[in-house]
C-alpha cells in the first residue's frame, strides 16, 4: 500500500501540472471565467492532496488499517472531487452538462476530509509513541 500511495501521489502531482498548464492556456478561450475557476479549484485540491499522500507515503508504515483507510480516503476523494468538477466543467462548455457528477463532487470532498482526520489521529499516534 505505501508504494501504491507514493505512485498514486505522484501521477496526481504530474497530472495536476499538466491539467494545471492545459487550463490555464488551451482552456482560456473555452471556458468562461466561473468554469475556469472551478477547473483551478480542482486542480489545486489535487496538487495539495498529491502533495499529502507522497508525504504519508514517506511518513506512514501503512500497516494498520487506519493507515490504509486514510490512504484510500486520499486516493478516491481525489478522484472524486477533482475529476468529477472536471466533468462537470468540460461537459458545461460543451453544453451538455453532466448533472450526475453534481453529487459527486462533495462525497470527494467527504473522503478528503476523513483522510485529513485520519492523518492527524496517525500523527498524533505517532507523537504519543515517540515520546513514550
């Protein structure tokens, strides 16, 4: 699981970048300002998240099945909530907006924020056994 956490961290990263980049020229002229917003909205959770799951790679054993649990929290809330607000903007601009990525947005942020919470509990387990 910690080498999948690490992959998975960096294609995120890498795949921020490039969608980063993507939006930010091929897009302009596409997207109107409130799409573009959200695009970057989801961009930036995906780099940030890209960010935490290398840093719980690194940092977590995952071999508890807390550190499992936020590793997967992390993982699919990604998924979620970026890509679904990718689908909703693209689909937008295309006219045809796909209605059903509207829930599942906020079950990605829902995931996001169970991951943050399980990473703290981890932390603080960690803490805790250090300075015992």
């Amino acid at each position: 699981m910690k080498e999948l956490v690490l992959i998975i961290g960096g294609l995120y990263g890498t795949l921020a970048i490039i969608l980063g980049a993507f939006g930010a020229h091929a897009l302009k002229n596409k997207f109107s300002e409130d799409q573009l917003k959200s695009f970057e909205t989801g961009v930036k959770y995906q780099m940030y998240h890209a960010l935490i799951l290398i840093i719980c790679g690194v940092t977590f054993p995952f071999l508890t099945t807390m550190e499992i649990v936020m590793g997967w929290c992390f993982i699919i809330g990604v998924f979620l909530f970026s890509f679904s607000i990718y689908g909703l903007t693209w689909s937008s601009s295309q006219g045809k907006k796909l209605k059903f990525l509207g829930p599942v947005t906020p079950l990605g942020g829902l995931l996001l924020i169970a991951g943050w919470i399980l990473f703290t509990i981890n932390l603080a387990e960690i803490a805790i056994y250090l300075n015992s």
